[in-house]
C-alpha cells in the first residue's frame, strides 16, 4: 500500500512513512492512493471478531510494512487500556443506538486512534533510533488524548496548543495536570483555528520541521483517521446481530470533518452505510457546505460543544480529493482560492455529488440542552452536548425504515455543566480522573504568533 498527497508533488510513501511525516512536504494531506474494497465472504468473516482483531484486520490492510505480529501487539497494546471489554461497546436506547467511544483513558473518541498512534510512533522511534518532537492543536479532546497516548514515552517530546479558555474545565485539566518531562501545554491567546494555523505554518517551514524531527498527532496524520474507521465497521456488526436492514445511517458530531471522514473511507470499503449525516453545532461550516456548497469561513462561536468549535475543518482537504475526482491540481487550486478569499466554490453538480453520499444540519445550545434533558427523561441515558448535537441533527434526518447509529464521542462528565444545566444532574468522573482539581499543573500561555511557539518549541525539544 503507497501512499499520495492531496496536492500531487508527494507520492509513493509506504505507511510508516506516511505515519512520520505527518502533514505532506508539499502541503497536502496523505491518503492511500487506493481504498481496498471488503467482499461480502469478508465482511461475514469479520463480523464474528473482537475489537482488537478487527482493528489489525482493517488497518492490516493499509499497514503492510509492518510485520504482523509487531502490528498486532501494538494494537493489543493500545486497546487494553480501555475500560470496557468491547473498546467501543453499541448500546440501544430508544429508537437508536449509541456508539460509545468513551472508555479510553482520557473519556473522549479520540482515544481509539491516538492510543494507537502513540504506541505506534514508540515502535517506528524504537526500530530507527530516531526522536521526535510532536505539536499539535486541540479544540479540546485531542490534546489530552494525544498526551496521554505518548507521556512518558523515550525520545518523544509532546507541544499541544489549546485555545486559552476556549475548552472545557475538565479538558483543560486532564491536558495541565500531566506533568511528564516530556508534555509541554501551551495556551494560545486566541481562538482553535488561530492554534491550528501555528501548526498548519511551522509544519509548511520544511528546514524547521527536519531541524526538530516534528511529527503529527492531530488528524492530518493519516493513522488517526485509519483507526477511527474500525468502529464503523464494529458498529454495524454489532448491530446487525438484532436488526435485519442491508443498510444503516451514522450520525456524527464533527467540526474537523475527520472522524466522518474515517466514516467516509469505511463506506468506500464496502461497509453498507446508506448515508454520512453530519451533525454541527452554530459553527456551520460544513452543514453550510453540504446543503448549499457554501465553505466560507465566519467568526467562531464559543458553544456548549467546544470541540466542534472550529471554522477550518483540516480534514476537508481529503474529501475535497475525492469530491475532485483524484485531481491533485484541482485540490491544490481551491485550497490556493481559500487561502486568499477564505472561501470556495462548487458547482451544482458537485453540490449534488455531496449530497449523495452527506446530509448536514446544526443546532444551537439551547436545542443541545433540550436534547440532553429530552433523551434523559426518555432513557435515564445521559448524553454529552457533543453527542447530543449529534442526536439531534440523526433525529431529524433520519431514513426511519433504517436503524441509526448516533457516535458518542465524549463522557457527559467531560461537560458537567451543560448536563448539570439540562438534567440537573452533574455527572461524576470516574474514579481515575477524579482528583484532577487538586493534581499539580503545568502550562506556559504564549501569544497566537507562529514565531513565539517557533522559539518555545526550539527551547524545549529533544
């Protein structure tokens, strides 16, 4: 399997060095420069796995230079730090089923891949003798999760950027109270896309990135999106053990367009997922995109599902490849445009196109609260706003004749106060995290300057 970036001038890497470089050289983002397509016999034959074998049967497939039985102890290795035997269990509640992604170490979806990626990256630094510095940005979740997916880790150092004050107590906390000498949290004075960009320009300063040995965490690594395809496949397995439909509908809360992204490739694999819904909250950007081909940015509001709080989702640019049938020049035109009039343009039949395969809606905080009250009062099942952002918008434009999977991407407790406001109940951490308020921090707050996180970073790197 090789891999190829979105814009066209990077091609032929294999997975591991695809893992490693992280964002492209040339600016795009990696994907496989094919997506092997499941049978039926092979669907059959991996309905019947657990979740770990499942994972090293898929991602196997996009990993062939990694021997077996290294790949299979890391995925084992990653999976075992989950707190429910199933990793990412399907209850039924009501006329729906939640897909939780919550049991991992930092109660948050992105466990599933970056519990993954940094057992991953471990062994590729391991097997070279090389280092790694890894920065990222976080609109609340990622950061915790990628930090405890490699604190602690040889020949890893970790810079994660978070918007100041734009995340949730609890986010903030199991970020800053990781003390590991090789964490380093940085708040930006500024808003998630404004961290995102840091990123996004001192990955572009090619010297600077070889000089540090940088790598990536967020979702422009290709191995984050390639974990969170597992789950599409073990949901509908889980669910078509009771219900006889040929097909299903997912529903995802998403404001980087990765984790549905992750659902996309799963359907180009065979996986009979009738459409993507894509749920947002009052930053729109992509259900504005769906239902109107309109991918303009507008100023960031701060809402009850801050993860979700983000007006440049970095995964688009994937889908953008496919929606422009594989032509890396075309990708790399509408990226030019959006860089300078923060907006792009699709014609109708690209419009069309999209809908095919998405439905989008959001829904504001009062009608995340109104979810959250409602589904509880109907179930004693309490949702985060994130989750409930993603019910609500499932509820509304749902095919009824088919069952609907609706992601469960955080523990309410992660947002206690939207749910204590909604419920009137303010749902306990579990026992693990639930000191986090008296534990020592650590965090440097620095200005929304590529240049200042530039010199911070060349400070502290390993």
């Amino acid at each position: 399997m090789n891999y190829c970036s979105t814009r066209g001038e990077i091609r032929g890497l294999k997975f591991t060095q695809a893992v490693m470089m992280g964002l492209a050289d040339d600016g795009g983002l990696l994907l496989p420069e094919s997506i092997p397509v499941l049978s039926a016999e092979e669907l059959r034959r991996l309905s019947t796995l657990t979740y770990p074998e499942l994972a090293f049967a898929v991602i196997s497939k996009f990993a062939d230079d990694i021997p077996p039985e290294d790949l299979r102890e890391i995925i084992e290795r990653s999976y075992s730090s989950f707190n429910h035997p199933q990793v990412t269990p399907v209850t039924k509640q009501d006329d729906l089923y939640i897909l939780e992604l919550f049991h991992g170490p930092t109660l948050a979806f992105k466990d599933v891949a970056l519990q993954f990626l940094g057992n991953l990256f471990e062994y590729l630094l391991n097997r070279s003798g090389q280092r790694m510095n890894i920065i990222g940005a976080t609109s609340g979740d990622t950061g915790s999760a990628a930090i405890y997916g490699v604190r602690g880790k040889k020949n890893i150092n970790i810079f994660i950027l978070h918007p100041k004050g734009k995340v949730s107590p609890v986010q903030e906390l199991q970020m800053t109270t990781v003390t590991d000498d090789n964490v380093f949290n940085i708040a930006v004075e500024g808003t998630f896309d404004d961290a995102q960009a840091i990123v996004k320009e001192i990955f572009g300063d090619l010297d600077f990135k070889s000089k540090h040995a940088l790598g990536a965490v967020n979702s422009i690594n290709w191995a984050r999106v390639l974990a969170q395809v597992v789950y599409y496949f073990y949901a509908w397995f889980q669910i078509s053990q009771e219900n006889q439909a040929s097909q299903f509908e997912v529903s995802v809360p998403t404001g980087n367009f990765g984790d549905i992204f992750a659902g996309f490739v799963a359907k180009r694999m065979g996986l009979p997922i009738h459409r993507l819904i894509l749920a947002t909250n009052e930053n729109n950007i992509l259900s504005r995109f769906i239902n109107h081909g309109d991918y303009s940015t507008a100023d960031v509001h701060h809402s009850l599902s801050p993860s979700m709080d983000i007006q440049i989702a970095s995964n688009f640019e994937r889908y953008l490849y496919y929606l422009l049938d594989e032509q890396a020049d075309q990708v790399l035109g509408m990226m030019d445009q959006f860089a300078h009039e923060r907006k792009m343009v699709f014609s109708s039949q690209q419009i069309e196109k999209v809908q095919q395969e998405f439905s989008a809606a959001s829904v504001n905080d009062l009608e995340t609260l109104d979810t959250i009250r409602q589904f509880h009062a109907l179930t004693g099942y309490i949702l985060d706003p994130h989750t409930a952002v993603g019910v609500a918008v499932g509820k509304k434009l749902r095919d009824p004749k088919l069952p609907l999977v609706c992601l469960a991407t955080a523990h309410p407790a992660k947002f206690g106060d939207a749910v204590a406001e909604a419920t009137g109940i303010y749902p306990e951490l579990p026992p693990a995290l639930g000191d986090l308020s008296s534990r020592k921090r650590k965090l440097t707050t620095l200005p929304a300057q590529a240049d200042q996180v530039k010199k911070y970073l060349s400070k502290n790197a390993t």
